[in-house]
C-alpha cells in the first residue's frame, strides 16, 4: 500500500515539474520573463525532490540563460557555473554541453567587464571542440577565431 502511495506522489511531483516546465517555456516564448522565472524556479525545486542530475543541471542552465536574457550577468555566471560544475560530474557529460556552457560563461563575463575570464571560458570551449570534434571543424575554428579576437583585445586593455 505505501509502495502505491510513493509510485502516485513521484508520478503526480514528475508530471507537476513538467507542467511548470512548459509553462516556463510558454512565458519565455511571450517574453515574460518574471512569470517564466516563477515556473522555471518551481520546475527546478521539484526535479530535487526526483534528484535527477540532468534535469537538474538542464534547469540551471535554462535559469542561467533567462538570466542572460534579462541582463542579469552576475546571477546568470552563478547559474552557469552550477550548471558546469553538475554538467563536470556526470559520468556521460557531453561536449556539445560544456562548450555551450563555456561559451555563454565567456559572454557574460564579456559583458561585465572581466576580458580575462571571457578569454579563459572562450579558450577551454575551443579546447573541448577540438578535442572532440577535430581542429579543422566549424565550430573549432569559430571558437578559435573568437579566442583570438579576445586575445587581442586583452592585449590592448593591458597597454
């Protein structure tokens, strides 16, 4: 009976998570930003209870990225280095996941300021992109291009 009762609250806690998840996605798509930080706060709170790191590292991300969307650089940085940090722990942590997370890591600081953090995080996206996808691939040489370009623009800021 109380296997019964934990399988219906995990079921009903899933489908709720899910629910507040799309409704996250819907305010996003209607840029209501405050309403869909409300959903998207609610959807990470009941993926704890399911503890699944996926889930719980992809709604980091999404919670970083809304904050990008609304400017808010320093509480998106938190959030993305959350979501690296559960992205790094994962036994089938994916490339395409960590370049993403690096990259947008290197924007934020780019656009507070720091050209020495967006430079590090730009560095270690194109790292990763060679390492799995080969230097001579779009996305490597993209990345090495914007490494470069922030380089440069390292190197004048310090003279």
């Amino acid at each position: 009976m109380i296997k019964i009762f934990l399988i219906i609250v995990v079921f009903f806690t899933i489908l709720s998570a899910e629910t507040n998840y799309e409704l996250y996605k819907k305010s996003m798509q209607e840029k209501e930003y405050k309403t869909a930080k409300i959903y998207l706060l609610k959807a990470l709170n009941e993926s704890f209870e399911n503890d699944n790191i996926d889930v719980i590292q992809s709604r980091y991300y999404d919670i970083a990225s809304l904050y990008t969307k609304t400017k808010e650089y320093y509480k998106a940085i938190e959030y993305y280095k959350l979501s690296l940090k559960l992205e790094s722990a994962k036994k089938t942590k994916t490339a395409e996941n960590l370049i993403k997370i690096y990259k947008n890591l290197s924007y934020c600081y780019g656009k507070i300021g720091n050209n020495f953090k967006t430079f590090k995080y730009s560095y270690k996206a194109s790292k990763i992109a060679s390492k799995n996808f080969g230097k001579n691939s779009r996305i490597t040489k993209k990345l090495t291009k914007d490494v470069a370009q922030i380089q440069s623009k390292l190197i004048s800021s310090s003279i």
